[in-house]
C-alpha cells in the first residue's frame, strides 16, 4: 500500500508559476480553486528499493493523477481538487519534467460555467470542476497492428494522429532520448 504525505511548498509554488504563466489555467486562478498536491511513495523492500509503482490505473503506472474532491471532503477542510504525484518518479526528475507533469495534470481541471459562461459554484461557494478527458487515448496491442495492418483500430489511431497533428507531435522526441 503507498504511503501518501502532502507535498511541499514548492509544489504548489511549481504549479501557481505553471498557471499564471500559461493562459489556458487562467479560469483556475480567477476562480481561486484550491488544489490539494499529494505525494504518493510506493512500498519499499527490506533494501529500500520500490517493491512496485505508487500510482496505478488499470494496473498501468501514473505520475500523476488529478481528481475533484467531493463536497463532503471539502466541507472537513480539503481542496476542490487533488493532484497525486509518484514520489519516487518526481524525486529523481528535472524541473522540467515536474512542470511538464504539473501542466499536464492542472490540463485536467476545468471550472465548470453556467450558459453566460460565469463560474459555477456549489454549496459551500467553492467553484464546481469538471475533469478534461485527454486528447487522445491509446489502447494499442502491437500483435494486432503487425496482423491487420491498416484494418487494425491501433493503426487507424495511428493514422489518424499523424493526419491531424503531423510532426506537431513528434519533433525533439529523437534527439532528447539520446
């Protein structure tokens, strides 16, 4: 079972530079949500090393998860969203790896707006969230891709991906994993 610890200032410090240097968060600051920044560290072995992976999603590993609080935790005190970060993942990471995560994880939360598009607020007067799907969503079996070809759902994303974005996507990503 991880063990989870609320993460240091600096996080949030991370995440607030994140947002008011980038447009698309500006709604989060305007609606002053609360984000809750939790460290997950995954269980450790008799030496101290990770025994497995401290955030999980389908089993998959994750370094980083955003979720909306309920109002019945945010009445005893908590934020209106949560960000989970792999402890273990972030220590041995550079800054901008942190950000780019921070960035991807804050991309998730979107004040939610009446038709008039002012912010929604529940009960308590804390502005109402709704979580961002990603753009794209990816379940792939190799296998299948190499026996259908371009019949295959893995290429047909494939295709799609590179038709619509093209190398928006891709360039550096060679020369950075050198």
């Amino acid at each position: 079972m991880p063990k989870y610890e609320r993460a240091p200032k600096t996080v949030n410090d991370l995440a607030n530079d994140i947002m008011v240097g980038c447009t698309e968060h500006k709604p989060l600051l305007d609606a002053k949500v609360k984000i809750d920044f939790v460290f997950a560290y995954a269980d450790e072995d008799q030496d101290g090393n990770p025994r497995n992976f401290a955030v999980k999603h389908h089993g998959r590993r994750l370094f980083g998860q955003a979720r909306i609080i309920k109002t019945k935790e945010r009445v005893l005190g908590r934020g209106d969203a949560e960000i989970l970060l792999d402890a273990n993942w972030w220590g041995g990471v550079t800054e901008e790896k942190q950000r780019a995560l921070l960035d991807h994880e804050l991309t998730h939360l979107v004040v939610r707006t009446d038709k008039f598009g002012r912010f929604d607020f529940d009960d308590l007067h804390r502005p109402m969230l709704k979580l961002r799907l990603h753009d794209h969503e990816f379940g792939w079996f190799a296998s299948i891709a190499k026996r259908h070809g371009a019949d295959s759902i893995e290429c047909e994303q494939a295709h799609r991906m590179m038709t619509e974005a093209g190398q928006f996507y891709w360039p550096g990503i060679v020369e950075k994993r050198k």
